[in-house]
C-alpha cells in the first residue's frame, strides 16, 4: 500500500504542477493581449460617449494593480485562484467572473460529461461486438455510422434537428431553460425543464464523440484479439462473454480509460458553436463572447483555467482508476 500511495501522490504533485504551469501559460496570454485592461475598459466606455484622459487610464490600472510586476500580479491571481476561489472582475462587463460563472461552467461541464457518458455508453458495447462479429452486413452498418458521426461536422447536426422540429412541431428546442424558467431559482421543476432540453446539445455533442470511441473500441479489441494470450485462454476452454471481459476488454479498455481528459477538452472545443446555434447560455457561448467578441481576456482565462482544471482533475482520476482496473499497471506500481 505504500508504493500506491506514494503513485497517487506523485500523480497528485504532477497534477499540481501542471496546473500551475497552466495558469501561467493562460495569465501570460491574458498580458500579451494589445492593450491593458483598463485601457480596452475605457476605450469601451469611450465609445458609449465617456470622454476619457491619460489620468482616468493611469487611475484605473493602479485601481486594478496593474502598476505592479507581472509574477507578483501572476502570484496574486493564483492565490486568489486557488486559496479563495476567485477570478477577479471581468475586464469589459466589470462583474464579478465568479457570479457569471457560478452555473453556466457547471452547466458546461455536465453538458459534456453527459455527453461523453452517452458516447461510450454506446461505443464500448457496440465497438467489442463490431470486433468480433463475423456478420458483415452488422459490421459494415456499424462502420457506416461510425464514419457518418466522423465525417458530419456537430453544428451540420444541430441545424438539421432543429429545422426538422421547427417543421414538425414549430419549436426549434433552442436555450437550456423555457422562458419561464430562465431566469428563475433552481427548484425541482427549473431541473426537470433544463433535462428537457439538455438531451439535444448532450446528443449532438454526444455524436461525434459515440463515433470516434467506436472507432477507437473496435481498433483496441482488435489488435487485442489477436495476441497469443487470447488464444492461450481459448485453449484452456474460456470462451464467450467470459473470455472477452477477462481478457482483451480489459486490456482494450485501458487506453479508453486513459484518454477520458482528452475526450471531455475535444467535446467541449466544440461546445461554443453548438451553443451559438442552439442559443445556449452556457460557458462555452460565454468564452466564445469573451474571446471573439468583447476581448474580455479575464473572462476567457478563467474559463479556460477551470476547464483545464477539470482535465487535469479527470486525467488523475483515470490514472488512479486505471491503476486498479487493468493488471499489468498496478504491477507496475506495487511491485511484483
């Protein structure tokens, strides 16, 4: 047990310090951007008919701390981060990041996740049958969905859904909430009003991530099927659903295990223009705002860092997971 706890914490410490690389990587592009963050306020404001000076400016950076150097400005903004919670105001909408981000991120974030439980919920069962199959009208009807879910792209699906239900039904299932509840406390019936419209994004996002584990799967248990200690197993008499979960399953499954962090930043890369399609007030239409539109780079940092964050805690999550699904990985961490 010692050697294992000492794997979580060297993961743990990895994870930390990953984060923290991050969070400079992101603070540094925030300061990279033309412009200081007083200044882009105020050019703002002067276009709303404000006449600022040079003093409102130099006023303004030292109200926000600006004046000081960039790694003791970096090492407030990760304290903050990290000890209080905090991101700071939003550069242009000058609100607190963190009241903006209270449920949209949440929402982001379990929008994804469901999206990928959907994915593999269908891609690991469906993707061990089309690798053992010999039926090549089911093998080739699956590769057919597969391709199709690779090949149309996410925001293609999201406007043939909502035309065909704007011409069916004369609802084009846009926006997480009905209007009655948009804007309401969470309660029992704001949940149930957001699951009935959360399946359409969680769907859409879900397509292509279903395709791309089924490929995934499929490629795995392939290669699995063929090695020498699958036949060993056949020789003794293990055959069936036995044979597949204790041998080339297990195995197959690790590198699906492994890649979940990686799964959960590509499906919510495609969250933004899913979300401006489907009119979704969410974190990935807010990033999208914040970096196409508005320039509020104190904004899109702190959406980045928290999705970053979510990786990273995911990526040591699977690692810890993986140590004790698949065999030949904790042997490797407890010796023997």
């Amino acid at each position: 047990m010692l050697k294992y706890a000492q794997f979580a914490l060297t993961r743990a410490g990895m994870a930390v310090v990953t984060l923290l690389l991050v969070s400079f990587i992101v603070f540094s592009l925030m300061e990279l951007v033309p412009g200081t963050c007083a200044e882009r306020y105020l050019a703002w404001k002067n276009t709303q008919g404000d006449q600022i000076t040079v003093a409102d400016i130099e006023a303004e950076e030292r109200r926000l701390g600006l004046d000081r150097p960039f790694l003791v400005r970096w090492t407030s903004w990760v304290g903050n981060v990290v000890f209080k919670g905090e991101f700071g105001e939003s550069c242009i909408l000058r609100v607190d990041i963190n009241q903006l981000l209270v449920d949209k991120m949440w929402l982001s974030l379990g929008i994804c996740f469901a999206s990928l439980f959907f994915a593999y919920l269908i891609a690991i069962p469906v993707g061990i049958i089309s690798a053992t199959t010999n039926n090549p009208y089911a093998n080739n009807s699956l590769r057919l969905v597969s391709y199709l879910g690779l090949a149309m792209p996410n925001f293609l699906l999201a406007i043939m859904i909502m035309l065909t239900s704007t011409m069916l039904f004369g609802d084009t299932l846009t926006g997480l909430f009905s209007k009655e509840y948009r804007d309401a406390e969470w309660s029992v019936d704001r949940v149930l009003d957001f699951l009935s419209r959360a399946w359409l994004p969680i769907l859409i996002l879900g397509w292509s991530a279903t395709a791309f584990a089924l490929q995934t799967v499929r490629a795995l248990m392939s290669d699995e099927l063929g090695k020498l200690y699958v036949t060993a197993a056949k020789a003794r008499g293990v055959t069936g659903f036995g044979l597949l979960w204790r041998y080339p399953a297990r195995h197959a499954l690790g590198p699906i295990v492994n890649s979940l962090g990686f799964d959960l930043n590509r499906v919510f890369n495609e969250l933004p223009i899913v979300a401006v399609i489907l009119t979704l007030t969410e974190a990935g239409a807010l990033l999208l705002e914040a970096l196409a539109r508005s320039n509020d780079q104190q904004l899109a940092g702190a959406i980045i860092f928290m999705l970053t964050a979510a990786i990273v805690g995911l990526n040591f999550f699977t690692d810890i997971l993986l140590s004790i699904l698949d065999p030949r990985v904790r042997r490797s961490v407890m010796g023997g």
